[in-house]
C-alpha cells in the first residue's frame, strides 16, 4: 500500500505504531495500513473507535483480517477508558490517525474529542493523518473544537480543496498525495468545478 511506504520511507523500515481506527472507510484504511507496516517488520497496535458493529462492510471485512493475523486491537467506547487505551504512547510511538475522513462536517463528538486532544497532548514520536486529519473540514479548511495536529497528511487521489487555507496548516503538517488508481478525466474535471466562481 503507497500510504504504508510512505510511513517506512519517512519514517524508517522498522518501528512501533498506534492506528486509531474510526468505524467509516477511513478506519478500514487504517487496518489496511496496519497490516501492511506488520507485514514489513513494524509493532502495531490498532484501537477502534467506536462499535463493532457500526462498521462499514469495507472497514469490517480489513478489521477481521487484522483480526485473523492475531494483531491486537483495542477500543474506546468512552472517555473513561481513553487513557488505557494510549497507555503505549511513548516517545518513539508513531500514532496514525483514520478516525473521520473527507465527510466530516461540523463538530467532533465524544468520546472522539476527547480522544483526538489527547493524542494531541500525549507522547508521541509523529502524528500522520490519513487522507485528512480528524476533525478537520477539508473543504474549508475549518478546523473544529477537536482537530488532530499531524506531522504528515498522507491525502488520496487530490490536494483538497481545504488544505490550501492558511488555517488547515497547523493541522496538515506536510502533505503527500497517494494516486489510487482514480482514472485522470475525473480528476481533471472535480478540479475544474473547483475553480469555477
């Protein structure tokens, strides 16, 4: 996965992650990227957020392969045990951010805000946000009352439209875009709407 070599590149071949997995797709992408950075010699752990339940059949089906290769996954379903959950983080922890994805409108809720001002405040060698850092609106570029501070954006297909506002800044860190295979036509013409006044 281009996400997982762009962590090992800037990052190095081995190291330890924590993967906060939010119950949509973009969670999905981040037990997509937990296996990989297993599979090239790293120590992760990933911590959904959220219900079993509540997941989306893509975000499901890379869970349970996780799942199945006998990786650990945690969970927070209440502020209560969020610190039990980051009870790992320690300076030379990686943490990767796929709780709210290119979706997200208006306020972060709990236990998610509480979660995402910890990590903000916790030990950590690098926040990496995947596709968009939670709790940011990537067409405004408008960060909300819980917004992940991230190091590195890893962002699918485009630059969005947000990250070009002075105000996304603080929160994108650098910014690298991963091609996923979205055929050019479409991109070409989402980017001309996005110009036209």
């Amino acid at each position: 996965m281009p996400a997982a070599e762009i962590i090992r590149r800037s990052y190095g071949d081995t190291g330890e992650a924590v993967i906060l997995c939010g119950s949509g797709n973009n969670g999905g992408d981040g037990f997509v990227i937990a296996r990989h950075l297993h599979n090239s010699g790293w120590s992760v752990w990933s911590i959904l957020v959220g219900d079993e339940a509540s997941l989306t059949e893509d975000t499901r089906a890379n869970f349970v392969i996780v799942r199945s290769m006998g990786l650990p996954i945690g969970s927070v379903h209440s502020p209560g045990n969020i610190a039990g959950a980051l009870e790992s983080l320690s300076a030379s922890t990686i943490v990767i951010d796929a709780l709210l994805g290119t979706g997200f409108r208006g306020g972060v809720r709990s236990p998610l805000a509480e979660l995402i001002r910890a990590v903000n405040d916790a030990p950590r060698r690098a926040t990496i946000a995947i596709d968009v850092p939670s709790g940011l609106d990537c067409d405004t570029g408008e960060p909300s009352n819980a917004t992940i501070r991230a190091e590195l954006t890893i962002t699918f297909v485009a630059l969005k439209r947000g990250f070009l506002e002075p105000r996304a800044a603080a929160s994108l860190g650098r910014v690298e875009v991963v091609d996923i295979g979205a055929p050019r036509e479409l991109i070409e013409r989402i980017a001309a709407d996005d110009e036209t006044p």
